[in-house]
C-alpha cells in the first residue's frame, strides 16, 4: 500500500463518521436522523446497552482485522482529539515521543467503568464512555452556536419574504450538565493539544477494552529492520505514542493505525500488512491480563443484562416563570417501559434532549441517573404524535412506537393541586387544563361551596390520563401550576 493512500481513506472516513454525528446532534429538525441514525448505532456502548450483538461483533471483527481503526474513524471523540492535535501540528511539527503504556491507570479506569455498568448507573459510566461525552459537547457547546446561527439566518430571510428557516428557541436545559460539558471539552482539547491521544491511551474504556484484540489485528504496522534508518520520524508522528523507532517497536494496544508514521517514513520502512507473531515486537500479554480480559467481558455482558415564549390562555395570571414541581417518581419518554430498565440502558449521549421539538426533555441533575433525560412542562408539552425520542434512540432504551402506540402510552399521572388553582384561591372561571387535554382526561365539575353555579374544577380520569402535560404547560397558575404530572415506574397502555 502507497505510503499516504491508508491515511487519506482513513481521514475520508473519519470526517464522514464525525461530520454525520455531529450534524445529527445539531439538528433540531429530525431530518438528518433517518439518514445518519445509524452511525450513532454504530458507537461500541450503545451497542453494548442495546444487546445488538451483531454491532459488537463487527466491531471486534474489524478490531481483529484492522486493528483499533474504530478509534481513529467511528468514534467521534477520538476523531475530534486528532482535529485538535491537527492544528497543533501546523504550528509545531514531529513534537511526539513514544512512552510506555499506563496500564495500571486504563485497567482500573475500566474496571470502574464496567463496576458502574454491572451496579446500573449507565449514566455515570457514559461520563467515561467517549460517543457520550461528545454528545454532552455537542448539545451544550455546539448546539447553541447553531442555533443562534440558524435564528440569524431566519430573521435574513423573513426580510426578504422567505421561510426556508424558522427560529429555534435557544435556553440551557441543564446547568450541571453544561458545566460537565464545559470540562470536558476543555480537557479534552487540552489534553489532545499537547500530547495527542492522552484520553485515549489513558482514560477512554472503550479504547482499553479494544486494545486486548487489537494485539492480536491480522493486519498491523510493521517497521522493516532492514529499511529503517531510525530517523526517528514515525516516533515523533505518532500522536498514540506508541512507536519507539530507535528499537523497532510498536504497542499495538495503543495503535489506532492513523498511517501517519507510513506517510512520514523517508525509507517506506514500515508497511501496513499481515505481520505473524513476534513476541520481540509486541507486549506479552501474561496470564493477568488474559484473565482481566476473560472477566471484562463477562462483566461486560452482565452488565448489560442487569441493567423563552410563555403561553399562557386567556390572559388570568401574570406573565412570569414556570417553576418545576417537585416529582417524587421522574418521567421519562414513552417507550422506557419500566424506569429501571431505561435507566440501565441508558447512556445520556443526549440525542433525543436534542431532537425533541417539544423542549420537553432535558438532562437530568440526579447524580446516580446523571444526564439522562427526564420530561418536564415548564416549555411546551409531549405531544402524542410525536415519536422523535423513540426514533432516534441507539440503545433501546426508549423502544421505538407507532404514532398509534405513542398516543395510549401511560408514561405518567396528572393531578390537581387546590390551593394552586385560580377558581379556588381566586374565585375566576378556568378550565384550560380540560379543554387541551388531548386524552379528554380531565373533567370540569361543579365547585363545592358555590352558590353562583359559574366556578368548576378539574376532576382527572387516571383510566385515561397519559401524563403528556398539556394540562400543567397550559395552566396559568404561577409560579407552580394547579395541575401537574407525576411520572410512574411502569409504562403501560390505557
């Protein structure tokens, strides 16, 4: 193979892969998702948390094969590292030295991973998995920008007359969550900024469980003695690290074949091809690692399975902030089924936060379910013939629904909260929560007390009820509506 032919079709890839799952996040039309849907399918912990056993097994073929390509071209993250470290290089070039794997750190960062997978909490173990932390980036960093871009664009337009973009109302849904974004990318560019592939030689657990395959890749980079003047090159070219040129030498643990070193290389000394075993150039993998390998997996496998416009009709209060009510069970998206079981495979990326054109869904601040999102009503309601959440899903987590299905799915129960209310506290007739009730769940019945036959209060059917919102978005009671959702362990169909 031509020196630089491995890294051009590499960097093709790669900018394919990364360009889709960024503009999937971005966009807040649902369009791209019935094109790109699959590359988020794609990603190893989605694959993992959806059971698709199919994915996780052309991934470790392809790690087999190819070595930790998976790195270099399908995770956006690792893609993202390498645009950072690239624009270091125009700057200061051949600046990497080879070092020594840090296999203490990347074992227990992956046992702390697979420990948190196999006790439930998908969502903290999703702060190392690196397809969700760019997800996190994405839609508190990125997507604003985006957003104000697009709402600029919107207001050209109308100017002269023209609706080929309509305006995105841009809020922070989460401020735990950006704050946790915010970090993350900062250490994530400062990190690959100065040395490359730091995360993930050190710190990414899907890149340390990879590794135990790609030791043993059909296809490898192999320096031909013979050819090699030990100029050093490859070495200070290998943002992996991984490439000690003075003794021939490559970590194919850590080597996510970038061809950057073939592409540099003045002699053609290392070619990318079919090497056999040669214990002088790999690390052994003693009977410890073999073990931890044996035992990740498994563990991998239990885990799996144990796992601002304010409406407000009619004109009777005051325009100001809703203020969420206090829920004692969280709701979460239609399709979840049971609340454990989509909090077990869930893993926070934040796709559907970004897709839902409802502004119902945001990241959660509870620490053990950690980003996940959650349904609130302060900004509109879940409308039932809406299943962009569902739909854009990789893991399962939110089942996909017919619109039919999604409309007679109980994800929630409303109730009445008196003193709250406007016909109660203030004697003024009401009576929006029946009127926008979709399920016709709600049933306005004569005040006890009244003597003038005018005041009704809302009596709520549960046999019906589907916990959508529209009853607590449309109240006008503030700052805490008089109705309001309450969400339920199990989904069922009324």
């Amino acid at each position: 193979m031509h020196k630089k032919t491995l890294q051009r079709i590499r960097r093709v890839f790669a900018a394919l892969f990364f360009l889709g799952i960024t503009l999937m996040f971005l966009d807040f039309t649902g369009t791209l998702h019935k094109f790109l849907g699959w590359m988020a399918k794609a990603q190893f912990l989605p694959a993992v948390l959806a059971l698709n056993f199919i994915v996780i097994a052309i991934l470790l073929i392809i790690t087999l094969l190819f070595g930790r390509i998976y790195c270099s071209v399908i995770c956006p993250l690792g893609v993202f590292q390498d645009g950072v470290a690239h624009v270091h290089n125009w700057a200061k070039k051949n600046r990497y030295t080879y070092s020594k794997a840090h296999n203490i750190l990347r074992y227990i960062v992956l046992g702390v991973f697979i420990v948190l997978l196999i006790a439930g909490l998908s969502s903290l173990a999703a702060l190392l998995a690196p397809y969700s932390a760019y997800g996190h980036i994405v839609q508190n960093l990125f997507a604003p920008v985006w957003q104000w871009i697009n709402n600029g664009l919107a207001a050209l337009s109308e100017h002269f007359n023209s609706y080929a973009f309509y305006s995105k109302e841009v809020w922070m849904r989460s401020l735990p969550t950006f704050i946790i974004a915010a970090v993350t990318f900062v250490v994530i560019v400062i990190l690959a900024w100065r040395n490359g592939r730091t995360y993930c030689n050190n710190i990414c657990p899907v890149g340390t469980f990879l590794s135990f395959f790609s030791r043993f890749s059909w296809f490898k980079m192999h320096i031909d003695e013979e050819k090699c003047i030990q100029c050093g090159l490859c070495t200070k070219n290998c943002k992996a690290s991984c490439i000690d040129g003075k003794n021939g030498f490559v970590d194919y643990s850590r080597c996510v074949t970038c061809g950057n070193c073939m592409a540099v290389c003045p002699k053609e000394a290392i070619e990318y091809k079919h090497v056999k075993r040669n214990p002088a150039n790999t690390e052994s993998v003693d009977t410890a690692k073999r073990a931890f390998l044996i035992g990740s997996t498994v563990a991998l496998g239990t885990a799996v399975f144990a796992q601002e416009k304010k409406v407000v009709d009619g004109g009777l209060a005051a325009i100001e902030d809703k203020v969420a009510p206090e829920r004692t069970t969280p709701i979460v998206p239609a399709g979840a089924g049971t609340l454990d079981r989509f909090r077990r495979h869930c893993t926070g990326c934040q796709l559907c936060v970004s897709q839902c054109p409802n502004d119902v869904l945001r990241p959660s601040t509870d620490l053990k379910h950690l980003m996940q999102p959650v349904i609130s009503y302060e900004r509109g309601w879940c409308r039932p013939e809406c299943t962009a959440c569902s739909d854009v899903c990789p893991t399962g987590a939110i089942q996909k629904l017919l619109k039919e299905e999604k409309a007679v799915t109980k994800k929630g129960q409303a109730y009445w909260v008196a003193q709250n209310c406007i016909v109660v506290a203030d004697g003024i007739p009401c009576g929006n929560c029946a009127r926008h009730c979709p399920a016709e769940a709600i049933e306005m019945v004569p005040k006890r007390g009244d003597d003038t036959g005018k005041l009704f209060i809302p009596a709520v059917n549960e046999s019906k009820c589907v916990g959508c919102g529209a009853c607590e978005y449309v109240c006008p009671a503030r700052p805490l509506s008089a109705i309001y959702v309450n969400g339920i362990e199990q989904q069922r169909t009324v």
